[in-house]
C-alpha cells in the first residue's frame, strides 16, 4: 500500500483525477484554494457568504456569495452546474448540524454515481472538536453527521478518510431512501455530545476510519467510475 496522501487537497486532486467529474458543487470556498484542485473540463460551482476568492485559473467557475442554507432554498441548482452532481465538497460551518443539512440537500440533486466529501470529520482532540473555536486548527462537531449518517443512513456508504489534518469523509450510495424524519430528534440526541464520548463510543467504528491512502480511495468510488 502506498503512503497516504499528505493532505486532504492532495487526496481532493487525485479524486478529481479518479473521477474525472463534469460538475463540481463545493460549501464553503474561503480563498479557493480546494476549488483549484479541480481539472479542467469541470463546471465548478462553489457556495460561501464570504467568499475570499479573487480569481481562478479555470474556464468555467462561478461562486454563489450566501450561505448553503440560503443557496439550496433560493438557487436552481441543476440550472447553475448545467445538471446532477457529480462531485460535492462540504467544508462550510463547522456545526454537525448545518454540515449534514448540506450533505442531505445535495442529495437531491445526487445521481448513483455521485461522491459527496465532508471535511473535518476526524476530530484531533477536544479543544479543536469544540462549536466554538478555540484553536488554529478547527473541526468543531462535523464528525457527529458522520455518526448519524451512518447510524440513520445504512443504504449509503460513509467512510472516514485519516487524511491531514482532520480527516474526509467519503459517502456514496445515492439514489435510495430519502426520508429525512429522523434528522431533527437525532440532531437533538446527540447536540450536547463532546469529543470525550467520540472516544467512549470509538473513534474508528463510529466514524469507520480508514487510512487516507490512494488504494483506499480508489476502492470507494462507485462502480463504474474510472
């Protein structure tokens, strides 16, 4: 097995690569630098209130100034990426629930081969696991819509990557159930959850970590993806 990937923008370019995707959907842009990561010949859409990206070297980009709760309420989503997505990056707030909100309004415009990430999904510790931020370094409570995905969401796969500095959840399996019933009590039951009961329950098995290599990747693209 080859090493992994140094950081989770490597492992985005090499999905890009991989999947080679047509349209591209990212939350939270900041500088742009995670929208670079994509090649030429895709529509990249991306979604943040404050956007700090002046410029981009790619044919065909356009950034949306809202927040994704506003963008999936006020926006053709279709319209804007030319059809489905293909490939969706979340890396908005850093709240569990707004990060899942995301992932489950994508959904609708997801086809079976889409590949929808979700950074921040490996915690480091508590200080950096924190709603409030505290630390350079921020994850806040993303790694608990990992644990409800996987928890409420068995029809789809949902694999954490190790990848710097804190993790890339991969999910795929679209196309199924989309009853969204369970979201608010479970959102409730687990808001007051910290990063000590993360551990108590077990890190690898909530989060099914995996190591953040090429090979790893690769296997959980859907079939038929390059």
């Amino acid at each position: 097995m080859t090493a992994p990937y140094e950081t989770y923008l490597h492992m985005l370019v090499d999905l890009h690569r991989l999947l080679g995707p047509t349209r591209y959907l990212e939350i939270g842009v900041n500088e742009g630098h995670s929208l670079a990561c994509a090649g030429s010949d895709t529509r990249l859409v991306g979604v943040d209130p404050a956007p700090l990206v002046g410029s981009l070297d790619h044919p065909d980009w356009s950034v949306v100034e809202a927040t994704s709760e506003a963008f999936f309420r006020e926006w053709d989503v279709v319209d804007l990426l030319g059809g489905p997505v293909d490939l969706a990056f979340v890396d908005g707030l850093h709240h569990f629930e707004v990060a899942l909100a995301d992932v489950l309004s994508i959904e609708h415009y997801a086809h079976p081969g889409t590949v929808v990430l979700v950074h921040d999904a490996l915690p480091i510790d508590k200080p950096t696991s924190e709603r409030d931020r505290v630390s350079v370094v921020w994850s806040g409570d993303v790694w608990k819509a990992v644990v409800l995905l996987r928890r409420h969401r068995p029809d789809l796969t949902v694999t954490t990557l190790d990848v710097a500095p804190t993790g890339m959840a991969v999910i795929t399996g679209f196309g199924g159930s989309t009853d969204e019933s369970w979201v608010r009590p479970a959102v409730e039951d687990l808001m007051d959850a910290d990063y000590a009961d993360l551990v108590a329950m077990g890190v690898d098995r909530s989060l099914g970590v995996r190591p953040g290599t090429p090979e790893v990747l690769a296997g959980l693209l859907p079939v038929g993806s390059p």
